[in-house]
C-alpha cells in the first residue's frame, strides 16, 4: 500500500512523473494508481486516497499540494493505513498570474520525508523511491491505536482552543460586513485568510471537526505554534 505523494506548480511535469511511477513500481501483482484532483477538492482527494490505501497497491497523487496543511494529511492517513510514504518535488513550472500559492517542501518536517526532487528531464531516482517505498520498516503503531502520553491532553486542548477562536474570528469578520475577497484577520496569526464566498456555522463547523480528525492524529508539540496557520490554510483549501 505505499503512498507516493507529488508536489509542484503547475507546468512542473507532475503528471508525466506519475505515468512514469506508474510504470515502474506497478506491475501484475502490485497495481499502482494515479489519484488526481477532482471536481470535489481537497476533500475528494484525500478520500480517494483514503479508499486506495486499503488495498495492497501503490498509489500515487497527481496533485499540486501546494500547501503544508495538505500534504500533512497525507501524511496523516498513510500513518493510519500503516504504510510507507515518500514526497516527490517536481521543480520548475509555474508563472501564472492566479495560481495558487506554493509552499515548498521542507524535509526537516517529517510529513514532508522522505523527500525525493527532479527537474527538467532528470531521470527519477527510482533505486532510492523503491528503497523508501518497499525496502523501509513500516512506520509503527499510529498513537490512536495506543494509550495516549499525558502531554496530548495538552495539544488536544490547544488544538480546541486554536480552531474555535480561528472560526470565531471568521464569523466576526462575516457578521461586521467583510466582502468576499477581502481577508480576514485573526489575532496573534500573521496569515489572514480570503474568503471567495461567504461561509456559514454549520460548514465552518464541519471543516473544523474535520482538521482536528487529522491533526490529533499525530499530536505532537513540534505542531502548537503553526496550529492557527495550518487551519486557515485549510478552510482557504477547502472553500471553493
């Protein structure tokens, strides 16, 4: 079941490298599927993912993953599948004048590692994509399926506290007259978040249950500063 998670700008080749991963790690005993972006978003996405990582293939996402919070994901189910995972970085591309912001990959953050990168026609390094792939332990026992440490307490409570103060200012913004376009603030968070549309309780609230269902699954510390961060950088995602 392991994971190959693709990430660039538009333009990069990310589809012409996921053929290509196709090609060489699938085979008749060991399906590989290419997952791309579909009319339903980050949330299609991520299901879809979710749906493949239960069988025994490869499974390869032919998506721009442009921010930290998305790959994070990512990141989260292939833990709760119990499968190995790489990123591959397709450099180059991009220019346009209304693309999306792109965040680039950070290998000292571990939902970002293994990190492979190719530009122009660079062959892919497939001995060490192989190696991470089929060759590595799998990773162990997600902490949801085991006795939680104490400190978790902690970040769960700061993971509640976050995202009810990030809707809280949303929804001020939205009941003093914000326009769609204009962004947001919320105190203490150097990003501000821009809405195309207004946003009501009942969804804001369901993409907030959503971002805690992944993020406490991997509670950790090394996370409590970019909280805030990570969940407007979410709902940006997620409101289309």
């Amino acid at each position: 079941m392991p994971l190959v998670v693709l990430c660039g700008r538009p333009g990069s080749g990310k589809s012409r490298r996921a053929a290509e991963l196709r090609e060489a790690l699938g085979g008749p005993e060991r399906p590989a599927h290419i997952v791309t972006e579909a009319e339903g978003g980050r949330a299609a996405l991520r299901a879809e993912v979710e749906r493949r990582l239960s069988r025994r293939d490869v499974v390869i996402v032919d998506a721009g993953n442009e921010l930290r919070s998305i790959r994070y994901e990512l990141y989260c189910a292939a833990r709760q599948a119990g499968t190995p995972r790489c990123l591959l970085h397709c450099a180059g591309g991009g220019g346009g004048p209304d693309e999306p912001p792109f965040e680039e990959p950070d290998p000292s953050c571990r939902w970002d590692r293994p990190l492979f990168m190719v530009s122009g026609e660079e062959p892919l390094p497939l001995g060490a994509i192989r190696a991470a792939l089929f060759e590595s332990a799998p990773p162990p026992p997600h902490r949801a399926t085991r006795t939680q440490p104490l400190q978790s307490c902690g970040f769960l409570h700061q993971l509640d506290r976050v995202t009810q103060d990030v809707l809280a200012a949303v929804l001020a913004a939205q009941r003093s007259g914000a326009q769609p376009g204009e962004t947001i603030r919320v105190p203490g968070v150097a990003e501000g978040l821009v809405l195309s549309r207004p946003v009501s309780v009942a969804e804001l609230s369901r993409l907030r249950r959503q971002f805690i269902s992944y993020t406490k699954m991997q509670p950790s510390d090394e996370n409590l500063p970019q909280l805030a961060s990570m969940f407007l950088q979410y709902l940006s995602r997620s409101i289309q």
